[in-house]
C-alpha cells in the first residue's frame, strides 16, 4: 500500500512539487475560512434584522388592536362563527 502511495506522484511528472501544492492547499483553506465568516456574519445581520422587523410588526398589531379594540373583539367573534361553521359543516 505505501508502495502506490510513493509512486503516485511520479505518475503526474517530475515537475510536481509536494511544497506547492501544500501551500495551494493552505491558501484554498484560508479562502473557505474567510467565505464561511463571511456567510456566517451575513446570516447574523439578517436574523438580526428579521427578529426586528417581525418584532416591531407584533409591537405595531398590538398598539393597533388596543386602540380598536371593539372593533378587534368583533373581527374575532366573526372568525371564530365562521371557523365554528366551517368546522360543523364538514364534520356532517
């Protein structure tokens, strides 16, 4: 088995040099390391925006179902028939 090993690289041509290609290897690694921050960080930010945006948008809902809220209770009495008639209906 070490035998194929050794003489794999011989099969590529005498040019091929051990120290290069570890050094292509080392550079390749610190690019997939850079991009995997990089994506990393990208996908905090956005989360982080997300969170705040569904925040603010819950925040809002609330402030408008306080300030309407006969209006909130009627809207849900509504859904809650409609729901309950949908509901008997296909249960018959």
């Amino acid at each position: 088995m070490w035998g194929f090993a050794e003489r794999k690289p011989a099969r590529f041509g005498s040019d091929l040099d051990l120290s290069d290609v570890y050094d292509q290897l080392d550079t390749l690694r610190g690019y997939v390391q850079d991009l995997s921050q990089s994506a990393g960080k990208n996908a905090s930010r956005s989360y982080g925006r997300a969170r705040d945006f569904a925040s603010d948008t819950a925040h809002e809902a609330e402030d408008l179902m306080k300030d309407n809220l006969a209006a909130s209770l009627l809207l849900t009495l509504g859904f809650g028939v409609a729901i309950g008639y949908l509901i008997s209906r296909s249960s018959k």
